[in-house]
C-alpha cells in the first residue's frame, strides 16, 4: 500500500518516468514534467528521494536508484496498454476528462493527492 500510495500522487511516476533515460537537473526535470510548480516538484522529489526511488548525484542532478529502475521496469506493462488503450479509443476520447488539447495525451501519474499545483492534470 505504501508503494501504491508514493506512486499515487500526482507528478511521482512522471519523474520516474523523466528520468528513465538518465540522469536530470531540477530544472531540466521541471520543463520535461510540463512546467510543474517548483514546490510541487521539490515535495515529490524529497518524497521520491526518501523512498530511495531516486537520488542526488553530487553535481545536483536526479537519477533513478536500482529500486526506481526496477519499479519503471515494472511499469513497462502499463505503459504498453496505455499505448494500445490510446489508439483504440483515439486522442479526443481518452482526454475526454481534461480540458486539454485533443493532441495532449494524459499520463498513468495523474492521480490527485489532493495537492494544488498549476492546474497541469498530467
């Protein structure tokens, strides 16, 4: 429940997944993650880095631990039938909750922890 509850909250699995192919600095991390606020961001990254997801290289930048990379692996299933999900149901129906653009495509990370951010919902 603890793992469900950390990857739970909004923006957490999309720095897992930001991160997948490397190393990040903050802001980099930030423009990659939509522009999300600063101290939502500081929040899921001190939440993430205590959970030992992630950690913090000496030069300040953000990588995944053997234990995020094994959860972001764990996640490659979900991430496939996203993939499928989308194209079976088309763009427009699968942000038919958002006020997003048809050509935005929502994020398996967006659950509301009750957190208030820029509005982002991905």
């Amino acid at each position: 429940m603890a793992a469900l509850d950390l990857f739970g909250r909004r923006w957490s699995l999309r720095i897992v997944w930001e991160l997948r192919a490397g190393p990040l600095g903050f802001r980099p991390l930030q423009k990659r993650c939509d522009d999300m606020s600063s101290s939502v961001m500081r929040q899921r990254l001190t939440e993430l880095l205590d959970a030992q997801v992630i950690h913090q290289l000496p030069d300040s930048r953000y990588e995944l631990t053997p234990l995020g990379r094994e959860a972001r692996h764990a996640l490659n299933p979900l991430a496939r039938w996203a993939e499928r999900w989308a194209t079976t149901i088309g763009p427009q129906e699968a942000d038919h909750t958002d006020a997003q653009p048809a050509d935005r495509v929502s994020h398996p990370d967006t659950v509301d922890d009750g957190t208030t951010d820029r509005g982002s919902a991905d």
